[in-house]
C-alpha cells in the first residue's frame, strides 16, 4: 500500500512540475517584443509638383529604436502603414525594384527604368530631409517631392 501511494505522489508531483514549467514557458513566448507600446496608423502622400509618385515604396526608419514599417504607393501616391510605433522616423521614398530576370533565359538585361520624381536625397536614410512623428491613432502626411533638392 505505501508503495501505491509512493507511486502516485511521484506521478502527481511530475505532472505539477511539467506543468509549470508549460505555463512557465507560454507565458515568456505569448509577448512579443514592443507590443505594449503605443502605436498609430500612417498614410502618407506623396506627389511631384503636385503629381502623385504612384511606383514606389516608402519606408520609414527610427535610426534610436531600429523600429520602422513600410509601404508601396498606390495610383494616388498614398503608403499606408498600420502599427508603427509612437516617435519620430527618417522617410524615404525608393523606387520599385526592378524584375529580375529567369535563370537559363537567353535575353538581354532590361534598361533600369528612371525615376527622376523620386530624387535621389530621399532614397536613403543618411540623406533623406523628410521626417514624421508619429502619434498614436490616424496619422496623416503629405510631402511634394519638387521641392527636394
């Protein structure tokens, strides 16, 4: 009989110790890093002498924290970034990536496309003079490109 009772203290104490340890860990991996932050939803516009930039993607980048997001333009030259954490970003504006061409295909390279609306100055971030603070909830942004020089 003892050896009965033996036999399910030490089942009952495994199972306990399995257990929290279970907890333990579900616990430490559910939070993802940054999620108790306040956050806001950015649209951002972007034209050329009043045109809208409609090929394109615009990133933003917060040089303190390595936070950032992204987005392509639409036909109107509007990104729309949701989740991005409350400060202030670094914006650029890059070109489309150009389409790679198929392994084994005996065809010449395309001629990069150019993209004189999207000025060179705002393709990186070390030189890019656009910026944003963004707050929590809607944000909203417009920047002419004609007037980077």
């Amino acid at each position: 009989m003892n050896k009965s009772i033996l036999r399910h203290s030490v089942r009952f104490t495994a199972l306990i110790a399995v257990s929290l340890f279970l907890i333990t860990l579900n616990t430490a991996c559910s939070r993802t890093p940054g999620a108790d932050k306040p956050r806001g939803e950015i649209s951002i516009t972007i034209t050329n002498g009043g045109a809208p930039v409609s090929e394109g993607q615009v990133d933003l980048a917060n040089e303190e924290t390595g936070e950032g997001g992204g987005g392509p333009l639409d036909e109107s030259g509007t990104a729309t970034i949701e989740m991005v954490a409350v400060g202030k970003y670094t914006v650029t504006i890059s070109p489309p990536p150009q389409e790679p061409i198929a392994p084994g295909m005996d065809q010449p390279a395309p001629q990069p496309k150019e993209y004189p609306n999207i000025p060179t100055k705002v393709r990186k971030i070390q030189t890019s003079p656009l910026t944003v603070d963004v707050q929590s909830g809607a944000n909203e942004f417009t920047f002419d490109l004609k007037e980077i020089h």
